[in-house]
C-alpha cells in the first residue's frame, strides 16, 4: 500500500468512527431505525427506496444500479430497511478517503487535507440527503470524478483515462443527479485546470485532446445505456418532465449557502423559524447546503492569497480552478431566473431543464460548492498556519473551531424509526395474529408502513374510511381486525381523547403519541358498510355526525344465513327547518319520517334483511339549502340532513 493510500485509508477510519458516534441509535436497531434527521417529515423517497430493494434485481427507466444493485444484494441478506442504512453509512467513511485523495492530489498538506475531507464527508448537504435519498448521499463519487479528470489532464496515459471512464460510470450510475452535475461542470472544470495549471506542462494540449476525446467516448456509451435501459426517456423526455414551477422550489436560494442547517442542535431552530418564514416548506430539504461561515471565510482567506502570492506559491496554484468550478456550481444551483426590477436574469438552470426536463432538484449542485469550498477552506488554513505569525495560526485555529462547531450534529436526533409513532411500533411487536388499522388515509408517505409491518397494519380505505363511524368497532370485528390504532395529533385522537373508549373496544395500549384498541366486539349480525352521498365527519365535544345533500344511502350487510327482522335507531338532525324524509330499501319505501331541528333519536322499523348486502336510502322530501346563505359561514354544501350516533338491533 502506497503512502497516499495509507492516509486515505486512516481519514476513512476516522470518518467510520464518527460515523459509528453518530449513528449509534441506528446501529443499536438497524432493522427497525432509519438514519438522519426528518427534515421534512414522513416522506415516501426512503421507503419507496427500500421497498424497490426487496423486489428481483433489473434495469429500468428508474434504476441506478451502482447503488440499487449493493442495496438489493445486502437486503437478500439483513432486510430493507438494515440495507438501506448499510448503504447510507458507509458513504461517510468512503467520501471522506476520496475527498482526501482529491486534496492531496491539489498539494494540501495531509492534515488540512484530513480536514477538508472529513467536513466534506459531514456536510449539512451530505447527512440531510442520507436521510431521503441514498443515491443521491453517494457523494464520494464527486471527489473521485474530479480526482480522475484533473489526472488526466496532467497525463493522459491509459491508467488515468480507465480510471476517469470509471469515475464518469460511477458518478453517473450510483445516481442520475451525479451524473447530470459532472456533465454540466465538467467544461469549466477542464478549462479552469488547463489554463491554470495543466497548459504550462509538456504536451498539454495532447493530454487535454485525449482527455476530452474519451469523455466524448464515454459519454457516447453513456447513451447507449440509455438507450438500451431506459429507451422511453430518450425517446420521449416531455413524459418524464416535472413541471417549471418545481424548479423555483427544488433550486437552492443563494442565501442557502449562508444560514445553517435546521438540523443544528444551537442554530437549527432559527434556521427554521427563517425558512417558515421565508414559506419554504416542501423544499426545505433541498435548501440544506450550508457552507458555514468558518469554512466560507477560509475560502476567502485561500484567495486572497492567491491574489497576493500567487507566482511564489505552489500551493495556492489550485485556487482559482476550484474558484471557479464552484462558481459554476453555485449558479446551477439556482432557479431558472430571478427579476430584479424591469430585468429578469436567465440561470443555468433553464438551459439545463429544457435539454433535460425530467430533472427539478438543481439545488444538488451544491454538493460541488461544498467540496470547491472546503478544499478552498483547507488552502486558507494551511496558508495560515505557514504564516508562522501569532496572528496567523490563532486565526487559523479560531476559524476551525467555528467551522466545526457550525457542522456539529446531536446523535440521538439523527433517527427515526421506520413507523411513525411507537404505537405502531408496539402493534409490530405483538405475538400471534395481529391485525391492526391505522386511523390514517393512505398516501404515498404512510403506503411503507402496510409491507414494513408484513401487513399487520393496514390504513384506511373504502369501507373502513372513517375511525369515528357509529358502531364501528362492529365492523372491525367483520373485516377481521383485532386492533384499531389512532394517533393523537389528529382528528380521530382528539376525539377518541375526549371520550371513553366506545363499545366493542378496550384500550390496550397508550403512547404520547398513539393509543391502541383492542377490539372486543363480536361480529354483528346487522352492520353498515358504507356510506354514499355525505359529507366528511364532523365532530365537537364527543359526539360527531355527516351531513347530506338531496339524497345518501347506507350498504348494510346481514352477515348471517337467514332472514331478519331488524331495527335502526339513529340520531337525525335536520337543516334549519323541519324536514321530511322518505326511506327506502332497496328500492321500496318502509317509512316517511320527518326530522326535528333539534337533535334527536328516530326510529325505523321494521326492516326485513335476507342474508347478504341491502340498499338503505334516504330522500330529503324537501329540497336542501346551502348552509352559506343561512349562516354566512362560506359553507357553500347543499344541506339536509346530518346522521350522529346509530344503532342496530334484532328484532
């Protein structure tokens, strides 16, 4: 092992050693934790990721294999969710061992090098992305892009051209972001080494040719892949675009660069009170490319010197090229264009977006800013520290601490479990057969939790849409659900808070964030299974109802092999006036009602239910009145009827 390989690999045991610090919430429980910080709350990216994980391994419009492929293999063996945090973890210890290569590489002494390669291994940029997207937290292929191009700039010779068409393989395939980012920055990075440092070499322009002429190669392989993996994309780019205005959210802001990331365990909370503020919400995520200041002032300590020192110092000879790359960089990160005034400033980003719309995210680009920075940073503190001036080094010093203070993390706030309350958590770890629902829609974000929990739970959907329905517990009892789960911050908590558990259910478990049911109802001979023609639930003070417009009807289902003879007791209110009600089953009129103002309880006998499900409808004799033009309210629903607590009964 050479020298420079030996150090590489000393930085990387370092990083693992942090990384294990950090981590070590997660490592306690890999299978059932999630590494990093919920920026932005539950989102579907890291669970669709591990759910893709568990699937046969094969190309696509949406694969990138240098990371699914690992990320798949190393689930046939721990699991999903162990092999999604496997495959985030070990990019801090690998980006720190390139980043210090890349700097070693521009001259850094080794110990600023292990510096400037550990801050970019644990950058805001980094750890925020490795909480949603382990593709995009495979940042150690940018340092070894930019190792493997600058090389061959210096010698084109075999070794260094195969290792650059790696390096182009691999920043493009362990995630499509990368590869986009290399080919928009690669021109200016070119032509900033070549007229700084390459071009005063021998045979430089042959060195420049071959080394362009391969990425014109490669890049040509490139699009045969596509071509071959995602033959859609190429021939038709408008079906896989986002949106323009998504761009102007998923870009970072420049002011981005300046405040430091929400997950600071002192400055966290300012940071997010200035991005609430500033109504950034859904790209919050994408704006955690904090440079800090102590960083950023080494920087500017770097060029400076290069500005005073340049003809006397080797050193500083790679300044203006990382300059100027992250320059670049940063203006791709941007939004399209920013109007000042009558003039409207076009970015790179909308040139970029027009060749390829079914990208949205520039804001990634900062992970080039944040390498440029702190390799930049790394030149301004060795150039400090040489000074051999008092002035100097406690400068140097000072500008250290704070930078690493600015990128300090709080281990036990960098997990989540992979459930969202510990109420799941405790349904997950029942023995025997459980089966629980989720008082919560299904959506993209909570879809995970059905197959993380091999479908212990289930979340709501049509029938079973509404926690609160009268005599619900019965229809649990029918479906064949032994729990009923509700979170406290919603709707359906507050009310289930503020009441003893209804009948057919018992509390079995309670958390500060989730409570637990057991249902205890048997299955009911007579229940409803849906309603058609409501409003969404309402509630207030413990009881709840739906209100109806021109005509509603329940399907009621006799779960047993013969015919009954069945009564509904159910609360009925009328809208402003009294009105008249007929009721229909199945067709055929069984009783005209009339309603009260007044909450009350009206009775509908008798109903004969043979074996199986039944229509129950209800027409309003009187036509319903929009509820805005009775109470100013800006209810524009056309109301009725509104149906509260019911009950069946055998008769």
């Amino acid at each position: 092992m050479t020298g420079r390989a030996a150090e590489a690999v000393a930085v990387s045991v370092i990083a693992l050693v942090v990384t294990v610090v950090i981590a070590a919430p997660v490592l306690r429980a890999p299978s059932d934790r999630i590494f990093g910080r919920e920026t932005v709350g539950r989102h579907h990216d890291p669970f669709t990721v591990m759910e893709q994980f568990e699937r046969p391994i094969a190309l696509g419009v949406y694969a990138q294999p240098l990371t699914d492929v690992p990320g798949a293999l190393i689930a046939r063996l721990a699991g999903p969710v162990a092999a999604y945090n496997w495959l985030v973890l070990v990019t801090f210890p690998l980006s720190a061992a390139a980043a210090y290569l890349l700097a070693r590489q521009l001259t850094l002494a080794p110990p600023v090098a292990a510096i400037s390669a550990l801050a970019f291994a644990f950058s805001p940029f980094h750890l925020a992305h490795a909480a949603y997207h382990p593709q995009i937290a495979q940042t150690q292929w940018v340092p070894i892009y930019f190792l493997a191009l600058w090389r061959a700039l210096d010698e084109a010779t075999p070794a260094t051209i195969g290792l650059l068409a790696a390096a182009v393989v691999g920043v493009t395939l362990s995630n499509f972001y990368g590869g986009l980012i290399a080919a928009a920055v690669t021109p200016a990075a070119i032509l900033a080494y070549w007229l700084f440092t390459s071009r005063h070499q021998p045979r430089s322009l042959r060195h420049l040719a071959l080394t362009v002429g391969s990425l014109i190669v490669v890049a040509g392989g490139g699009i045969g892949y596509a071509w071959y993996a995602a033959r859609a994309v190429v021939v038709n780019r408008a079906a896989f675009s986002f949106p323009r205005e998504d761009l102007f959210r998923y870009s970072a802001k420049w002011w981005s660069y300046l405040l430091p990331p929400v997950a600071h365990p002192l400055l966290g909370g300012i940071a997010g009170r200035i991005w609430s503020a500033a109504g950034v919400h859904e790209g919050l995520l994408e704006q955690q490319v904090s440079l800090g200041w102590g960083w950023t002032t080494l920087a500017i300590v770097a060029a400076l010197a290069w500005l005073i020192h340049r003809q006397r110092r080797q050193a500083l000879a790679a300044v203006p090229v990382l300059a100027a790359v992250s320059a670049v960089a940063l203006l791709c990160s941007l939004s399209p264009e920013r109007a000042i005034g009558s003039f409207t400033f076009v970015r790179p980003s909308a040139y970029l977006y027009r060749a390829m719309p079914m990208f949205r995210s520039y804001a990634r680009f900062g992970v080039v800013v944040q390498l440029m920075t702190v390799l930049l940073a790394g030149i301004g503190a060795e150039y400090l520290w040489r000074s051999r001036t008092r002035r100097g080094r406690i400068l140097c010093v000072a500008l250290l601490a704070l930078a690493m203070a600015e990128y300090a993390v709080w281990p036990p706030a960098l997990w989540r479990d992979v459930l969202p309350t510990m109420a799941h958590r405790w349904v997950a770890r029942q023995p025997g057969p459980v089966h629980a629902l989720d008082c919560a829609a299904l959506t993209s974000e909570s879809a995970s939790i059905e197959w993380l929990t091999n479908s212990r739970i289930s979340l709501q959907r049509e029938p079973l849409d509404d926690c609160m329905e009268p005599e619900f517990a019965g229809k649990l009892a029918a479906a064949g659900y032994t729990h009923l789960l509700v979170r406290l911050n919603t709707a359906e908590g507050q009310w289930f808070a503020a009441q003893p558990a209804p009948d057919g259910l018992r509390l079995a478990a309670r958390f500060s964030d989730g409570e637990v049911f057991a249902v205890t109802a048997a299955r009911p001979p007579i229940y409803t299974v849906e309603m058609t023609g409501f409003s969404g639930r309402e509630s207030n003070q413990g009881s709840s109802w739906r209100w109806m417009g021109i005509d509603a009807a329940w399907t009621i289902v006799n779960t047993t092999d013969r015919t009954l003879s069945a009564a509904l007791a159910v609360q009925m209110t009328a809208f402003h006036v009294d009105r008249g009600v007929i009721v229909r089953l199945d067709g055929h009129e069984v009783q005209a009602l009339t309603i009260a103002e007044q909450r009350g309880v009206d009775r509908v006998v008798p109903l004969t239910l043979t074996p199986g499900a039944h229509i129950l409808a209800f027409h309003p004799i009187d036509p319903p009145t929009i509820a805005d033009e009775v109470l100013n309210n800006g209810d524009r629903r056309p109301l009725s009827l509104a149906f509260g607590a019911w009950h069946w009964s055998v008769e």
